[in-house]
C-alpha cells in the first residue's frame, strides 16, 4: 500500500515537528500539500520516520522545569497554578501554598469559578464533605453569593445532623 505521505511531506515533518502541534502539523500539511490527514496519522508517521514525540517533549518539560528558580509558576493541564516550592522540580499547585491547607482533608472553592485567579479574595477552604453537598447540589457554578450561601446552608446540616447522631 502506497503511502499518503510524499517524500517532500515526510521532510517536512522531519523539520518541523519540535515547532508544531501534531494537530498544526495536520493543517500545514493539508494547505501545502493538499492531503488530508488526521492528528493520529501525522503521530503515527512521526513515529514511522523514528521520531518519538512523548519522549522528547517529557525530557524538555523537565530541563525547563528543573532550570527555573523556586517561586516560578506553570499552568497545569490548563486549569490549575502550580508553583515551584523547592529544587530540583518540586511543585504544589499555587492554591495550597497561598491558602495553606491540606487538600487530603479540605478543598478550595474559586468564588468565581475561575480556578485561574489563585487570590486570597477569590477562595475558600471547605472541609470535603461540605464540598461534595455543594457540587451534589448543583451549586459550584453558581454566583458566589449562592456558593457562600450554600457553605453556610451545607454547614447547618451537617451540624444539625451531629446534634441527632
């Protein structure tokens, strides 16, 4: 079976796979070499061409990682502050260390549901039950009136329900 992929297009990927996004690659393909492929195909070629993405993006995530100074911060997986907290690469996401809590036992609650705005203003630290009632009742995407409304609500129960126990 003949292969999608021309020669000038598996150089093409030879020189530009640490600058693109196999997604982007896909769509570079498309528009210089009017082939349609899907993101699987373009990681599998680069696999075919002995290129191993995963290997080489976990080795440069941890050198920059490992280089920058204690007090750095990094999105996580695009929804979470981390900060570096000690060397070589000790990170904690920002939330813990502004709020300093033990998230085995609490959870913090972003008031305005952006877990990117890591202030003191903008958390709260709840006990994880309290945290389960709220997100059971629906109320976590909520204004932060009902969210501190529902803290308060969530609280009383359990209270009232240690006072019959």
């Amino acid at each position: 079976m003949a292969s999608r992929f021309s020669d000038e297009a598996n150089e093409y990927l030879r020189q530009h796979w640490r600058e693109y996004s196999s997604r982007e690659l896909a769509e570079h393909l498309g528009k210089l070499f009017h082939i349609t492929v899907a993101t699987q195909t373009v990681t599998d070629q680069l696999g075919r061409l002995g290129i191993n993405r995963g290997r080489y993006f976990q080795a440069e995530k941890s050198l920059i990682g490992s280089r920058l100074p204690v007090g750095s911060e990094r999105i996580d997986k695009g929804r979470t502050v981390m900060v570096k907290v000690g060397q070589p690469n000790v990170w904690k996401p920002k939330a813990v260390v502004v709020m300093e809590h033990d998230p085995r036992k609490e959870q913090v609650i972003f008031l305005d549901g952006n877990s990117l705005n890591v202030t003191k203003e903008n958390m709260v630290v709840v006990p994880r039950r309290i945290h389960a009632r709220i997100a059971k009742n629906g109320w976590l995407n909520s204004s932060s009136e009902v969210i501190l409304a529902g803290i308060k609500w969530s609280e009383l129960l359990y209270a009232l329900k240690e006072l019959d126990g």
